[in-house]
C-alpha cells in the first residue's frame, strides 16, 4: 500500500513540472447542492442511520473548508498542491469514509435486524471496529446472544441486513 502511495506521488511530481497559471477555485464548487439532515428514529434503522451518518461527514466538510479555506495549497496544480489533496484524501477522508460504511453497516444493518427480533430469539450485546485503513485493518463485528429459537431464517436476515443497510447509505 504505501508503495502504492509513493509510486502516486512521484508520478504526480513529474506530471507537475511544467508550469500551469494558478486559478482558485470558487468554494461552491467543493459542495454538491444536496441537503442531508438528522433524523431521530427509535428503531435506529438503516435509513435513518445513513441520514445520520451522512450529516456528520457533511458537517466534517464544512468545519474542515472553515478551517483551512481556499487558500493557494489546497488549490494549487502544482506538485505541492496534488501531494496535499492525495495525503489528505488517503489520510483524512478514506479512513472517514471507510467507518462510516463499517458503521451503517454494523450498526444499522446487522444490528437493526437483530434488534428487531423478539428478545427471546437473540439480542445486541456489543459491536468492536477495528481502526481504518491506512492505520488498521479495518472491519467491524457485531456480536449478539441467541437463543435455541434461532433459526436459518433469522440468520439470513440479520446477514442480509448489513447488505441492505450498505445499499441505503449508497443511494
């Protein structure tokens, strides 16, 4: 991976080397017009959660173009700028983006299909992530308590829910 990365940005440096007239770009262009919001839903299902989820890294975008801005790095077509842009899209945003599909995916697929069982059938007892990639492996569980009253049926569910609740975050 980090050769990967490194193979990236010598290729980015020597695609740099001629000179190109520096034009900022306006802000607006950063943001598709798209308004996402909070929505309170008690069974924490997969589109509320996706909502959710989706206000929070909208709101990490903003805070994050508050805070630096439009300034001559971030813009630039110059090997600098590109090396800026790469680092902070594989060091910033790919681990952000990575937990919060892991996240819908665990939380508010798997876990809303168990938790919609009866609780004599199977319960939530504790979700584990791993730390994302590039700084971990990765990965989620969710991990539940069953009960004799288990059956296949309910164990396709509860794994197609995790596929429904990544489908829903996509749209």
């Amino acid at each position: 991976m980090k050769y990967l990365i490194l193979t990236i940005l010598c290729l980015s440096t020597l695609s740099a080397s001629e000179r190109i007239e520096e034009v900022p770009l306006p802000v607006s262009r950063f943001f598709n017009p798209s308004r996402y919001k909070i929505e309170v839903d008690l069974d924490m299902s997969p589109y509320a959660g996706g909502e959710d989820l989706l206000f929070g890294v909208r709101s990490l975008e903003r805070i994050e173009d508050w805070l630096i801005g439009n300034n001559p790095v971030t813009t630039s077509r110059q090997a600098y700028g590109q090396m800026w842009r790469l680092a902070e899209l594989c060091l910033v945003w790919l681990p952000i983006d990575y937990f919060t599909t892991v996240l819908q995916h665990e939380v508010f697929g798997h876990g809303f299909v168990i938790r919609s069982f009866p609780s004599n059938v199977a319960r939530c007892s504790a979700y584990h992530f791993g730390t994302p990639l590039p700084y971990g492996s990765g990965g989620g569980a969710t991990f539940y308590k069953l009960s004799s009253k288990y059956t296949t049926t309910h164990d396709a569910t509860s794994a197609l829910g995790g596929v429904t609740a990544t489908a829903i975050l996509g749209q």
